[in-house]
C-alpha cells in the first residue's frame, strides 16, 4: 500500500498533536513537578529524562514495565489430614452405629465421608486465607517499589532546583 505526502503528513501531525495531549510519566505516577527557578520546557525534559534513568538505576524499579509480582501461598502438598479426618469419622461413626443399634460398618462409612468433608473444607479455607495474605504482601511490595522510585525520583528534581511532590 502507498501512501501520499498529503496523507503522510496528515499522520505525523495526529501524531504530534495527540502526543501533545498524552498523559506525561509523572501525571501517571502521581507526581507534581514545577520549575522553581523558571527552566524551560526543554530543560524539564532534559531533567525528567536523566532523573527518570537516574532514579530507575537506584531503585531497579522501572514505573513503565513494573515487574509481574506473583501472589504464591506456600504450596500445600498432601498433609494427610483428610487422611486423618476420616480416621476420625469412621471411628467416631462406628462406635454411634454400635450404640445406637445399627451396623457398625455403616455409621463408619458415614462418619468417614463426613470427617474427610470436613477437614477439606477446613482446608480449602485455610488455603484461601494464605492465598488472601499473598496478594497483600505482593500489592505491598510493589507499592513500596513504586515509593521508592518516587523518592528517588524527587530527590534528584530537587537537586535540580524543581519543587516536587507526589
């Protein structure tokens, strides 16, 4: 496909306006960043620029690709304990069947099904607890990265004889 000069310079002036208007990196990081001692707009990007490289560097933190934190529980192999549960159940529903009359076999079937039941359920939210506080300590982490960056970030405006606050 083939594209005029008309159309190609329309492009590049889309382009160039919408960039214009295009959220900066420190609107989308939260961060308020002002001249204070009248530096131009070239000298500002200059500045975010090498502050920006500068503060990446420190803190191995880049806002613009953060890293994929995984929330991991701590992984729960076979414990055994439905294991015992229905150990449990099945004496439990054993020694009710004897008492109440009834076969033993049966009130151990039952009490079986039932104590592994319960201790898989006890499991499953126990597992969902661990699962919860993962994510909390993975959405901390990553905070504490980007605050990190943030004061680096503002340490070296500052430096730089830029007000800054986030």
């Amino acid at each position: 496909m083939k594209i005029g000069k008309t159309a190609l310079t329309l492009l590049a002036l889309a382009l160039v306006s919408g960039a214009a208007h295009s959220e900066s990196l420190t609107d989308s990081l939260g961060i308020f960043v002002y001249p204070a001692e009248g530096q131009d707009a070239g000298q500002q990007g200059k500045d975010d620029y090498e502050c920006f490289a500068w503060a990446k560097g420190q803190t191995g933190y880049d806002p613009m690709n953060p890293p994929e934190v995984v929330a991991q529980a701590p992984n729960q192999g076979p414990s055994g304990a439905r294991l015992r549960g229905a150990a449990r159940g099945a004496a439990g529903g054993a020694i009710i069947g004897e008492i109440a009359d009834d076969n033993a076999s049966d009130g151990a079937a039952i009490g079986a099904t039932v104590g592994a039941m319960r201790v898989g359920r006890q499991d499953r939210q126990a597992g969902q607890a661990q699962s919860q506080q993962a994510e909390q300590a993975a959405d901390q982490q990553e905070t504490a990265n980007a605050n990190g960056f943030k004061r680096a970030y503002a340490t070296c405006m500052g430096a730089r004889k830029y007000s800054v606050n986030y």
